[in-house]
C-alpha cells in the first residue's frame, strides 16, 4: 500500500533526524484525525497514518529543497487521491495542518523565504490533488457509461429473447390464452382458445371475453377482474363456465393477472383459460366414489358423519333425529359358509330393505363398516317410534335372501338407538355413542338397545380404563399380588394364588377379575397372563416357597393352543416341579367350541401339572367332571355370595357331591370370618382362601 518516493530514493538525513522524525509523524497524526473526519476511508486508521507519516516526509523535502520540489507535492496530492481522502472538506483540513506544521517546524525555520516555500508546496499538492481527482472521476464516468451501456444493450436482448418467449407460449400453449383490454375487449386469442370455443381466433378478437362466459356466471366473473385491477387480488383464479357455439356449457379455470406498465399503471390483461370438462366430470365421479360404498351405493362413514351434523342443525327442534347403527348377527359365520360373493350380495339386499323400511322417512341411510349400517331419521309428526322402526327393521332382514339361487339366507341385526340427541353433539361422539349402545346391548344379548347416559357414562370409563393398562403395565402400576389357599381341616397352606392388581392412581387398587376383563378387551390377555404365570412362578422359585402354586388363567389364555408349550417352557426355566403349579381354567371355556381349553387340560394332566376349575357350577358346567382330569374345582363367586339362601345351599351341597364323587377338591374364596370357614368346611369344602388365614410365608405381596 505505501507509496514509493517519487523521486526514487529514501528522504535525505537532515540534523537532528530522529527529533524532526518525532515532530513529523506527530503532525502526520493529526493530519490523517482531520481528514478521517472528512470522508469515509477504506483503510484503518493505522494505515492511514503510515501513508500520510510518508508524506508529510515528502512535503518537508519539498519545502527544504532548492528550489522547491513541486513534484513531490503534486505527487503527494495524487497520492491522498488514491488514499480515497476525496471528501468535501479533505483538501481544505490537508492545507490548514500542513500549512501551520510546515511553518512551525525547527528545522525549516532557517531557510529563506519559509513561508513562500510553504505556499509553492502546498500550490502544488492541491494541484496534484486536484488533477488525480479530475482523473478519477473521469475514468468512473466512463467507466458508468460502459456499464450502462452494457445494460441497455442487455436489457435490448432480454426484451427480444421475453417477445419471442411470450410467442411460444402463446401459440403453442394447450392452454387458451387471450390478451385484452382492460374492459375485457379480445386483443389476440391463440388457437387453443379457439379450439375451446369452437370459433376461429378472428370471431373471438372481436368481441369481449365476457360475450364467452355463461350468463350466469359474468357479474362474478367481472366482479373478480375488478377486484384484480384494484390492486385487492395480485392474481385471479376462478372455475367458470364458458358457452360455445353449440351453446352448451362447459366448465373451465379463468387464471388472469394484469400487465403494467413502468410507472405502474395497469395497461392489459392476460388470461389464461384452461378447460376442464373432463377433469370436472372426473373429480365429480371420484368425489362421489370416495364418499360412497362401492359394493352397496350407499353412503359410506365419512359421508354419514358430515351429514350428522347437517342433520341435526336442520331438524325439527321438538323432534330432533333418531340415530340407528345396525351390526348384522353372524354375517361372518355366512361368508364363512358360503364365499365372498354370497356375502356380498346380501350386503347389498340389506341395504335395499332398509331403504324400503324407510322410503317414507326423510332418512339417511349409510354403510359404515364391514357389516355395519347407519340410518340417520329426521323426525316427523307421522314418524313411527323407535320400537316400531326397529321392529320393522328385522321384519324386513328376516326375509330370506337367494344368495347364490339355492340359499335362502335371512339375516338379523343388533341395533343401538341413540334417540333425539343434543343439538350441538359433535358428529363423532354421536357416532359414538351410538357405537357404545349397541355393544352392550349385545353384550346383554338384546336385539336392540337404547342410549343410556348412565350407562353410557360407565361404559366410557371401562374402555378409558382399558386403553390405559397397557401404560400403566408398563409403567409398573400393574403387579402380582398373592393370597394363601389354605385347608379348612387345620387352616395350613394348602397352595399360593398369584393374582394380579392394578394400583390405579385414581380408582384406586383394581382387583385380579377387573385387570383380567380389561385385559381382554385390548388384546393384552395373552402377554399379560403368560408375565403372571412366569413371573409368580419365578418369585415363588426364588423364595423356596414349596406350596402349590396356583395361577387363574383368563379366557383367551385358557384358550390359547400354545398354552401347554409356554407352560412347559416356564417349568423348564424357573426349574418349578410340574406337580407344583395348577393352572386354573375359567368352567366357561371349557364349554366353548372349539375344544382348545379341553384339550390343553387333558394334555396337562398327562405331563404331570393338575389343573383346576374355577367359577365352577354357574354354566351348568358338572357333566365335564366325568370327562376331564380335575384336581380342584372352585365354587362360583355367585353361589359364593347367595350360600345362605336355602335353594342355594342346596345346590351347593349337591356341587360339592359330585365334585368329590369326581375325585376333585373344592375350593371357595372370599372367607372373611372364622364363622365362614366353619361353614364352608361342614358343608363339604375343602379349601379356603380370604383374610381370615395365614400369612403369606417370606416377603410375598399379599393382594
């Protein structure tokens, strides 16, 4: 960056140098403070000081010199040119320091004719500062003109390059495309728009656009363009419909934006006009395919919910609606008999007789499942009651129907009736709740059910419950607690019970039949019935208890056709004797077709593991004692509850009969009192479990 001396050479040695160097580079700093005031510089302030520390050197040789060296300062003005120290004021603060400094300066005091030396100098710095500027500007100006010139001659081949652009476009496009005027008057219109319109490009060019647009759609149309030439729309999309010669309408897309001018002002419009007959014919057909049921015609589930909420903002306000969801009665047992198609078409004969059934009401009907139907009424003052439509409903469905030409197949339904709800019920919890009734009115085996807040209500904390204990398993809410089976002879531990509880944070603790429900209705019953097998089965290993141990296996696990295997594989890694654990089968399932729950029992019994039933004598469940390998039976919780009822205790004894003339011990639970036990053991039971025994032996959890 720093200057060369312009006469080549380093400044001559003067007396006293070093003392002359100090004041020098002192006036030199407060130069390049002054002028940094004056104009922005692209150097730092150390850098600038260097330069002018040069020269002020040159300025002093200049002035020192005979005669005065004019070159030196002139070189020096040229330099603070290049320096960029260009301001309005630069030169002017250069000439005030560098004049009072000069003049002052020891070592130039002695020389003849100080001062006319000092003006000569600085004569010619700020003509050489004057020069360089001239130069400067010169070349930035010429150097502007070249760039602008540059820019016109591009900003020229851009406007060629865009004009043949547009014309592409405009003559080869698919799409049509108009160019008018501000009042909708056609200017040009390519051959794709005449092509749509079936008119030549000359017929359109003389007429408005508007003159193409069906009537009833142009004050639309023109309220749109006006919206987009007042500046409240950048760019107009609308779907309209235009006339052709034929005179028949089709639907098209209007995309139009306004061409300005430089200052601005709006000077055409372009519109593009695509035309989607088809397309619209097409989104109409896959509109209604993906609201309707393919198989049957009817509505499907996302088309009945919207319509729920129109049905109840538009009923009458005394009457309201009556929500009917209807779930076909073994549908599954029919296509599993007779095929698909056999299936299929009666789904189809179910959804014209409910159409019949209510022809005469102003009803929705829908299909919203597999097998499931919906039909949504709008009451009337001649609507029949709901006892009446549902009496209809299965009067129709038991008519037989042909399914293949040679099967006559009639179906009933279950049916949950949600009758005239809140008007600001939310389409979903309608569904719902319509959903809720009818499971339980097939859990009661009712044909039909009607919406029950209370019941609803419970039903809706068992399901949350249920959808929870997966959580609350895995966060360790839900445990193994175990209870001693003890004799009623001696009152001794006979076995141990594993049960399972769930430790709610807000229902409290949740008992083993509770946990094992829920666990049912989630599909957590075989995980978690084969954790409480493995896991007692550890624990009681690992604390030497030498009892029996007996595990309640639920429903579906008792069921399982793997449930001999996984029992096998927990004996062979806890090490438990297989004559120590008894798993205990609900009587129910030993009922069920088909067999799995007899037959693991029996397979069991063979390998050495005894087996007990419990709930035993509430399904009518005595003859199988004759057929299965039992070695404790459980009396059920409910002639557990009823024993001092006289029909009752009779029954009970003639249980307890044949379950000894079987071979097999009885069992009772919940014996609270001592009384209790007394009772239980002079009436024939052998075994007891309840608060009033033993204690659990080690540090087993009681539950």
């Amino acid at each position: 960056m720093t200057a060369p001396h312009p006469r080549g050479g380093a400044p001559r040695a003067k007396p006293s140098a070093e003392r002359a160097a100090r004041r020098l580079r002192t006036l030199a700093r407060k130069w390049a403070y002054l002028v940094s005031t004056t104009a922005y510089l692209p150097h730092t302030p150390d850098e600038i000081e260097a330069e002018l520390t040069i020269l002020t050197g040159w300025l002093f040789e200049a002035v020192a010199s005979d005669p005065p060296g004019a070159e030196e300062a002139a070189a020096a003005g040229g330099r603070l040119v290049e320096l960029r120290c260009v301001g309005p004021e630069s030169l002017r603060r250069t000439m005030e320091v560098l004049g009072k400094g000069l003049l002052r300066e020891p070592e130039l005091r002695g020389l003849d004719k100080l001062g006319e030396r000092v003006v000569l100098v600085l004569g010619a710095l700020s003509s050489g500062y004057s020069e360089s500027l001239r130069e400067d500007i010169q070349k930035r100006q010429e150097g502007l003109s070249r760039a602008l010139l540059k820019v016109e001659q591009e900003t020229r081949r851009k406007q060629v390059i865009t004009r043949a652009q547009f014309e592409e476009v405009f003559t080869g496009s698919a799409s049509g495309v108009a160019v008018t005027e501000l009042d909708g008057r056609v200017l040009r219109a390519n051959a794709a728009l005449a092509k749509t319109l079936n008119r030549t490009p000359a017929e359109i060019a003389s007429r408005t656009l508007f003159d193409f647009v069906h009537p009833e759609d142009v004050d639309v149309l023109r309220e749109g363009y006006a919206d987009l030439l007042s500046g409240r729309l950048h760019k107009l999309r609308a779907g309209r419909r235009l006339i052709g010669r034929d005179g028949e309408p089709m639907w098209a897309t209007f995309v139009a934006s306004v061409v300005r001018d430089a200052t601005g002002e709006a000077q055409q419009l372009i519109t593009l006009v695509d035309d989607d007959t088809e397309v619209s014919l097409l989104q109409r057909r896959l509109s209604h395919q993906a609201l309707h049921d393919v198989l049957t015609g009817l509505p499907n589930r996302q088309f009945f919910s919207t319509r729920l909420e129109n049905a109840l903002r538009e009923a009458d306000q005394d009457r309201g609606i009556t929500l009917f969801h209807l779930d076909l009665d073994g549908f599954s047992l029919i296509t599993g008999g007779l095929g698909q198609d056999p299936g299929d078409k009666l789904l189809r004969g179910v959804a014209r007789k409910l159409e019949m059934v209510f022809e005469d009401e102003k009803a929705l009907i829908a299909r919203i499942g597999g097998d499931e139907f919906g039909v949504v009424v709008q009451n009337g003052e001649d609507t029949p009651d709901v006892g009446t439509l549902v009496r209809r409903i299965n009067h129709e469905l038991a008519e037989p129907e042909y399914v293949d030409g040679r099967h006559g197949v009639a179906v009933s339904a279950s049916i949950g009736v949600v009758h005239r709800p809140p008007r600001e019920i939310a389409p979903s919890e309608l569904l719902r709740a319509s959903d809720l009734t009818l499971r339980r009115a097939q859990r009661a085996g009712n044909q039909w059910g009607l919406y029950d807040r209370e019941h609803d209500r419970r039903d809706r904390h068992e399901f949350g419950l249920a959808a929870s204990m997966a959580g609350a398993w895995e966060n360790g809410e839900v445990e193994i607690g175990y209870r001693v089976l003890a004799d009623l002879a001696d009152g001794e531990p006979a076995a141990i019970e594993a049960r399972l509880r769930w430790t709610h944070p807000v229902e409290g603790v949740l008992p083993h039949e509770t946990c094992v429900r829920l666990a049912g209705e989630t599909g957590l019953a075989l995980p978690l019935g084969t954790w409480l097998l493995r896991t007692a089965a550890e624990r009681l290993t690992a604390a030497g208890v030498e009892v029996p141990l007996v595990v309640e296996l639920g429903p579906h696990q008792a069921a399982d056709p793997d449930l001999v295997g996984e029992i096998r594989r927990v004996l062979d890694d806890t090490g438990m004797p297989p004559e120590r654990l008894r798993p205990a089968f609900p009587a129910e399932t030993l009922l069920a077709e088909p067999g799995d729950a007899v037959d693991s029992l029996k397979v069991l019994a063979e390998i050495g593991i005894p087996a007990e039933i419990h709930d035993f004598g509430a399904a009518g469940d005595v003859t199988f004692l004759a057929d299965l390998p039992i070695r404790t039976v459980r009396i059920a919780g409910t002639l557990v509850s009823r024993r001092s009822h006289p029909l009752v205790v009779r029954s009970l004894a003639a249980l307890t009969e044949v379950a000894h003339l079987a071979g097999a011990k009885v069992s009772v639970a919940g014996v609270e009192t001592y009384e209790e036990a007394q009772w239980w053991r002079d009436h024939g039971a052998d075994y007891g479990s309840g608060p009033v025994f033993a204690q659990l032996p080690g540090d087993l959890p009681t539950c």
